[in-house]
C-alpha cells in the first residue's frame, strides 16, 4: 500500500510539472525540431562526461568504504553504481538501499555500513553543489545577470537557499564527526539500537580518515566538475555558443528538478533547466521563440544523459540476475533497517 501511495505521488507530480512544461512552450513543432538536430560530437563528448562520472562515483564509493573493507572490487562498485541508477528511476527511488544491500552481500560487509557510505555520498555531492555555486555567486554571478523580473525573483531565492543549505550540510557534518570522535555516547543507547547503530556510522569513518576525506574531497569536486562538462557539451550540441560558467549554473538549477520525486526525474530537470536558460541566458537562445528552443535543449540534454546509463545498467542487472520483481521484495525485506549480520549468501 506504502508503495502504490509513493507511485501515484509521483505520477501526481510528473503530471503536474508535465502540463505546467506543455503550458509554458509556444510550439512543441520547433521543440522537437531543435531536440533532433544536436551535433553528435558534442553529444558524444557529453556522454563520455557521463560515463566518466559514473567511474569517479565508483572510485568514490570505495574510498569511503575503505575503513570498512578495504580493496573493494571495482568492477562491483561500478556495476552497483550504474544499478543504483536504474533502481532510482522508480519510486520510491531506493537504489542507494538496494544497490548497498547487494554490494554488501557480494564482499561479505555489514550492509548498515554500506548504507552509511551511500548516504554520507548523498550529503557530500549537496555540500559540493553548494559549494561550487557558492563560488560561482560570489565571483561570476554578475556576468550573466538575470534578463527578466523573474530571473532576478530565481537568483535571490537560489542565493538564499543556497546559503541555508551550506549552514544545515556543515552543522551536520560536525555532528557527524564528532560522534565518531566521541563514541562513548553509544553506550547510552539500549543494546539494540547500539547493535544497529554502531555499524551504520562504520560507513561515516572515512571523516576521520586524513588521507580518505582528501580523495573523496578531491573526487567530489571531480565529479561535479564533469556533471557541469557533460551538461556544457549537450548544451552546445544545440548552441553554437555558450559559457562553461553558464553550464555549472544550470548544472545546480537541474539538481533541484532532479530532486523531485518523478520517475528519473523527468519534468523536473526540464522545468528547471528551461527556467535557467530562458530567465538568465536569453542572449544564447532564439529571439523569436526562446522557450521552445530551451524546451527542445533540455529535453535532448536529458535523453542523452540518462537513456545510456538506464541502458548500460539494465545490462549489469541481467548479469546479477536481478528483475524488478525481486528488487521490489529486496526493498520492503531489507530495505527498513538490515542488520550487521546482512552479508554474503552464496
């Protein structure tokens, strides 16, 4: 019932956005027209930006469940990266559950700990994002001045959240390392959530590993380096020109529409993406009809971004063996609160 409830919101919102989108597009014609005509070199380019990203996440995953275990076998990193892909293109988007419970099984870990690992990823891609847009901001923003009332009411609402997101990811990641400095805390935990507990904050301890929390810093930033490369390629398969800066503010623009709870985001990264480049970057665009050109350019940025890891990761399913049916059992057995026992079963 959880599940069918978390289906229709979903849909609901898919919907909503969908027509919000058709709404908002003078001529769907010259959207299809424009999102078929993207030069395929840079396209390519965009889907190796694509692919190499996938490998940084695997890297990644690896450093950070290095306290746990260490010489992680890439080729399961990788695959469950790309599986974790997959899963999250359907509600309730519990890849990072799924994709952490198998990898655990495969190198005989505790899957709480993978899952802490999964999750301290999570917090570390929404601090870089800031970040990086943080720093855009503060010395690129006045650039590429919003050309309309609206893209001026966007840029204010993204500086403030942006500087309350940054303020809540820091307090957290103090908290995080200070009760993995000062664990004695635990001991006052009854012994069955301490039995839970203690392993899940295992796939935390790379925060105080010195030489791990650089890679994974290091790795971080590459890995949303070559988001906003993949994103600034795609654009330009549409655009003859167009800034690299311009690239990593719609690369935090879609991230908020990736965000929404639609399958694969879809109508989230498109609403989102239009909004940036009709509201802040109309000079690139058509004079004539620039909300259909931005319509066209976001829904072929989308295709080409996620159609091949959907693809490629429905391989490395196959090759697991696993089906939508045994994923779905998957979530509601483990999905809750796996045990530190929860490891290989051959």
């Amino acid at each position: 019932m959880k599940r069918r409830y978390q289906l229709l919101i979903s849909l609901a919102l898919t919907l909503l956005i969908g027509f919000i989108i058709y709404r908002s597009v003078p001529n769907w014609g010259e959207a299809w027209s424009v999102m078929i005509q993207g030069q395929p070199g840079f396209l390519l380019a965009g889907f190796g930006c694509t692919m190499l990203h996938m490998i940084l996440r695997a890297t990644r995953w690896g450093v950070l469940l290095s306290p746990v275990k260490r010489h992680i076998a890439f080729k399961n990193l990788f695959s469950m990266t790309l599986i974790k892909y997959v899963i999250n293109v359907i509600p309730p988007r519990a890849g990072e559950v799924v994709a952490s419970v198998l990898l655990a099984r495969k190198e005989d870990v505790p899957a709480v700990s993978v899952i802490g690992a999964s999750l301290l990823e999570r917090i570390l891609d929404m601090l870089t994002v800031v970040l990086i847009f943080f720093f855009y901001l503060s010395f690129f923003s006045h650039l590429y001045a919003p050309s309309s009332e609206r893209g001026h009411n966007i840029m204010l609402a993204i500086q403030s959240y942006s500087l309350k997101g940054f303020v809540v990811l820091c307090l957290g990641l103090i908290f995080l390392f200070l009760s993995l400095r000062h664990s004695g805390w635990l001991n006052w935990l009854p012994a069955i959530i301490r039995l839970h507990l203690a392993p899940f904050l295992e796939g935390f301890r790379a925060l105080q590993m010195g030489g791990a929390l650089v890679k994974v810093a290091g790795l971080s930033l590459a890995i949303w380096l070559i988001i906003a490369c993949q994103l600034w390629f795609m654009t330009l398969a549409y655009l003859s020109v167009f800034p690299f800066l311009g690239a990593i503010f719609l690369m935090a623009m879609t991230v908020v529409g990736v965000a929404i709870p639609t399958p694969g985001g879809v109508g989230g990264f498109q609403f989102f993406m239009n909004l940036g480049l009709v509201n802040l970057f109309a000079q690139y665009l058509s004079q004539q009809d620039p909300n259909s050109q931005a319509a066209g350019i976001s829904n072929g940025c989308y295709i080409v971004s996620m159609i091949p890891v959907i693809l490629v990761g429905l391989v490395f399913m196959n090759r697991e063996g696993l089906s939508f049916r045994k994923i779905s059992q998957l979530t509601e057995t483990e999905g809750g609160a796996p045990g530190p026992g929860v490891v290989s079963q051959k």
